[in-house]
C-alpha cells in the first residue's frame, strides 16, 4: 500500500478533528437538571424554552449549551446576582425539561427567535448575553438577526461556523449536510436515558474537574435524542459568518483547545481567528489548563473575564 498524500493526510486530520469536537458537543451534559428558580411576577409562555429570573440591576441572559440545563451558570449567577438581574433560560427537549416544539426540526434558530420575543415583552433594555457552546450559537443568531435587542455579546467556546470541523476549509453547509445527516441518524439509534461507556469517556475530556464529572454524566441522559440529534445537525449545517457583520454589539469569544486535539496550539489559535475574522473588532481570549465547560473548570478566571465583560 502506497503512503497516503499529504493533502489527503491533512483532510483526514481534518475530518477526526470535526469528529472529535462534534463527540464533545454532542454527548456534553451540564450539571445537573433544571431547578426552577422561580420569579413569581415573570410570566412568558413559551413551547420552546422557559426562563428564572433572580437578583436586580442591569440585565444578562445566560443561555447553556447542547443538552445541558440551566443550572451550569448556577455559580456564575451567585457570583452576579447582587449586582445584575440573570435570566436563565432552558431549552425544551433538554436535561429533563419537555420535550415541546423542539422535538421537531430546527432548535436553535426558532429558540434564538424566543429569546428575542422574551426581550421585548419584559422590555430588557439590551441585555448583555452569555452563551456557552450551542448557546454561543444562539447568541450569535440572536445578536446578528436582532441587533438592537442585545447590548453586548460573550460566545463560551463556539465557533461560527461548525461545518469547518467536518468538511475543511472549503466546506459549505451543502458540502457537510450528508455527514451531518448520517450523524444525525447515528445519534437517533442511541436508547433513550443510557449512558455509554464511550459518553462517560467522551464527558470526562469535557470537564477537567473530576467532582465534577458524577452530575453531568447522571444528567446526560436526560436529554431527549431526538431533540439532541436535530439540534447537532442544525449546528453542523449552519454557517454564521456571514452573519457576524450584522453584530453591532460588542464580542467576546472564550475558547481553550480540547484535549487529543490533532493540531499545534498556534494552529488551532489561527482557527479561532479565522472563524471571526468578519468581526475584527472581536475579542478572543484562550483560557488555559480548562476543558469545554469553562464555567467549571476555570471559574476564577472565567468570572474575570464576564466582569471585564460586563463592565466593558
């Protein structure tokens, strides 16, 4: 057998490196289930998402990624809550809360359309937004397609455009949609409330806080597959770079580079820069010895970072 051509070789790390990182979202749980922190004088019916409000002061939505809860910001919400009003949102179909409207389709674009409409009949005045992996996705799609709704913009380890992961360079979301329809199909043949001894290995290079690892594995099967599967795919296929001018708020974008990561540091920083090169104004900021759930695993640092932020 010939040896394989280096272009081939680099499309191959390429693709493993898109399956790593689509393993990583797509198996992640956060904490713990949601536990309702409940405002009795906020109301918003929605068949797609609910949100708890707590503290006073100016507003910031904080919005957890692929099949987590809400309560993966319930730290940062104490560390806010005297100084801010939070609202934290859960989406339907995940870590236990029902299933709704996102048991069909598309998630996250139709939940970033909610988010808008819960800012507009609570009359938030461009609340800040904080976005952890799919969330980031959502706040991108929410700050690009209703820039006058929010203030200012912090995307938690997510790039814009996930498609880059599994097709290269040049992909499109046409050129991964096959991909992403046989994953998608992949992840619907997963039974329902198991947790596989891969999704424990896959969960522990997630969160580099063993203490923290027990939860988040108990919760993982608490997200519908059906709503997880839709929600990745839409993910893998959509494309928010051309979108990113749109933002007139204020960006910054946290990343750290996962572990097993067939790239150098310096090249997987030129891919963080290249995703939001049509936000030049963005600030990224690489957080080191932390794994995907920044928020756990580097909280310090991490709320550094969201004061700075907010304070900005």
């Amino acid at each position: 057998i010939g040896r394989v051509p280096r272009a081939q070789n680099s499309e191959k790390r390429m693709i493993r490196r898109g399956l790593l990182i689509g393993a990583l979202l797509a198996l992640a749980a956060c904490a713990s289930a949601p536990t309702e922190l409940a405002n009795p004088h906020q109301t918003f019916n929605s068949d797609r998402i609910s949100v708890v409000s707590r503290g006073s002061g100016a507003d910031v939505i904080l919005i957890p990624g692929l099949s987590s809860s809400r309560d993966v910001w319930n730290t940062t919400a104490d560390a806010l809550d005297d100084n801010y009003r939070v609202h934290l949102v859960q989406l339907n179909g995940f870590a236990g809360a029902p299933v709704g409207a996102n048991g069909e389709g598309l998630v996250s674009a139709p939940v970033a359309e909610e988010i808008a409409r819960y800012i507009r009949e609570h009359n938030l005045h461009r609340p800040a937004v904080i976005g952890h992996s799919m969330g980031g996705s959502i706040g991108m799609m929410l700050a690009a397609r209703h820039p006058d709704a929010v203030g200012k913009l912090m995307v938690v380890d997510m790039f814009p455009f996930m498609g880059n992961m599994f097709g290269g360079a040049a992909a499109t979301p046409d050129s991964v949609r096959p991909m992403a329809d046989q994953i998608r199909a992949a992840m619907r043949l997963a039974p329902q409330g198991v947790v596989s001894e891969q999704t424990t290995a896959t969960i522990n290079t997630m969160v580099r806080t063993e203490a923290a690892r027990p939860e988040i594995i108990e919760h993982a099967r608490l997200s519908d597959v059906g709503v997880t599967a839709n929600a990745f795919h839409e993910l893998i296929t959509t494309d928010l770079r051309p979108e990113l001018t749109n933002i007139t708020a204020p960006i910054t974008v946290l990343y750290v580079i996962p572990p097993q990561m067939p790239l150098t540091p310096e090249q997987y920083d030129g891919f963080m820069r290249a995703s939001y090169a049509s936000v030049p104004s963005a600030r990224l900021v690489k957080i080191e010895e932390s794994y995907h759930f920044i928020m756990i695993d580097q909280f310090d640092r991490f709320m550094s970072e969201v004061n700075t932020f907010l304070a900005g």
